[in-house]
C-alpha cells in the first residue's frame, strides 16, 4: 500500500481534531477525502506528509513509517496545501528551479520545462508569481507539488480559484498522474469528486463515517427511496399522500412528482399498485440515485 493509517488520533489539549481513523490507499488509486469543515482533512494530511506529528496511531508511507523516518516518506510525498504558499517576489521557472533543488532532481532545466507544459503554464512561466491569478498560482502549485515524479501526491483543495475551463483541465491532469500514482484529494466540490475518484473516504468530527467506492456510497447509505413518476393527469397531493409509506412528495410540474419513501419495499411497485386502484396511468417511473451531495449530507450533518 501507498499510504497506511492505523488507529490515528490528533489532541490539542482534550479536544480530539482526528480520533482513531484508520484507512489504506493503494497504488493507482485516486481517493476523495471528503468532510464539512473543521472534520479533520487537513490535520490527517499534515500528519500524513510528516509536517506534524500524531498523537496516536501509525502512518506508513510506501512502506516506510513517518515517526521513524520523516526525511525519507517527504522525498516520496508531493503536497498542495490549501493555502498553497509561494514565493510571490520569485518568477515562475525559477521558483520550481528552486524547489527542484531542494529534492535533487536530475536534469532540472528540462524537467522544469516538462511540468511548465504539463500543468499549462507556457504563457505565464517569464512572469513573477505575484503578477498571477489565484488559477495560475494553484498550477504552480501543482507543478512544485509534482517536479520530483512522488510516488504519492497529497493535494488540498487543488482547484481552488480556477475558472471552469481551468477546471476540466486540471481534473484531466489529476486523472492522467492517477494512473502511476497514488493520489489523495481533498475538495468540497462534490462534482469534482464523482468526475475523478475511485473511491470516497469521509470524516465527521475527526472520526471515519465512510470508505467506499464512490458508486457503492450513492446507493443507500439508509432505507430512503425516491421515484420520480410521472401520470397522465393531475394528481391532488393529499390522494398521493395515501401511498404506503410515504414520507415526502413534491411536485416538480404539472402531473411529475418525486415521491419519497423510508420503506424497505420497492417504492415503484407501490406507486404501480396506487395507480391502477386509481385508474391512473403513468407514463414515466423511475428510481432516482441518490447524489453524492445527499449521501454526504446524510453522512455528516
């Protein structure tokens, strides 16, 4: 495994920021690491990358433990933190001339060149990195995060300020690099999460609530089903309400409705039987697939 976390726990003080989470992630794979705000995500990837130590449990990094030799899991590690903190008074080849340095890297001019292209920075590259936008600092980012070829790239927040353009390019880069690497993504876009990641990790309240493949995690997390129907006329809302086991009905127009239910029956059959008793017909029935949005809502409010 790439990274390995077993039984970790974070104290400040009595105040738990990660308590007893423990998860794996393999070569290859690209994970969403998901949580509302002040769950944990960032401390984990702080303790991960070495750049603060745990207060319980172990981290393994391609088989090396972080609290024995940090040095050695860093030079494996390519990191974007959320702030993504640069050296804006530095031009943007000689930053990452720079920090190639720093790793040793091999032919550094030619590298520099490579990740220039490789993150889209041809254009901006003979300006400082204080003349640029909050989308092409995040490129820099990336490209500094990614110089020394890691074996594990831990970004935070990585399309942070980027127009939508940007983003569907950035989300191909993450793909591409996800195919030799192994890739850990902290995001609040959900979209970006079902458009990328193999699979979902999720934190509440510093504790794992969730570690599945993204397409397991949107089938039911509870009983909770929804149909969209749609009949051939008008149907009074308190007539639906009759339905077996109904919790929630709206109505999205004119004869369509989403219809909710926590029953542990498949709700199509029900809403079938309701129409016929009725002499109802209808034209569309469908299960609708939980989002992610919702399962993450469920997961952690």
């Amino acid at each position: 495994m790439s990274i390995e976390v077993k039984n970790l726990s974070k104290y400040y003080g009595e105040q738990a920021a990660v308590n007893d989470i423990t998860f794996s992630i393999g070569k290859g794979e690209i994970i969403g690491f998901l949580g509302p705000n002040g769950a944990g995500k960032s401390t984990t990837m702080k303790m991960i990358t070495g750049f603060i130590p745990a207060t319980e449990g172990s981290i393994h990094v391609c088989g090396i433990p972080v609290s024995v030799d940090s040095i050695e899991t860093r030079k494996r590690i390519g990191y974007l933190p959320e702030n993504n903190p640069l050296y804006l008074d530095m031009y943007v080849k000689e930053y990452l001339e720079f920090v190639g340095k720093i790793y040793k890297v091999k032919n550094l001019k030619e590298r520099v060149k490579e990740m220039i292209q490789l993150v889209g920075l041809e254009v901006e590259q003979n300006k400082k990195i204080g003349m640029l936008s909050k989308g092409y600092r995040q490129r820099v980012g990336l490209a500094q995060a990614i110089i020394h070829n890691p074996d594990v790239l831990i970004l935070d927040e990585p399309t942070s300020g980027l127009d939508p353009n940007q983003l569907v390019e950035i989300r191909e880069l993450i793909k591409r690099i996800g195919k030799e690497k192994t890739v850990m993504l902290s995001t609040h876009i959900l979209q970006e999460v079902e458009a990328i990641c193999d699979r979902v990790i999720i934190i509440r309240k510093g504790q794992l609530v969730a570690d599945n493949l993204a397409s397991n995690l949107q089938v039911a997390t509870d009983n909770t089903q929804v149909v969209y129907v749609e009949f051939d006329r008008i149907v009074a809302k308190n007539l639906l309400q009759k339905i077996p086991g109904v919790s929630k009905i709206e109505r999205v127009s004119d004869s369509r409705y989403l219809i909710e239910s926590q029953s542990v029956d498949d709700l199509r059959k029900i809403v079938a039987q309701f129409a016929q008793q009725h002499n109802l017909l209808i034209l569309t029935l469908r299960t609708e697939e939980k989002s992610l949005e919702k399962v993450f809502k469920s997961l952690t409010k």
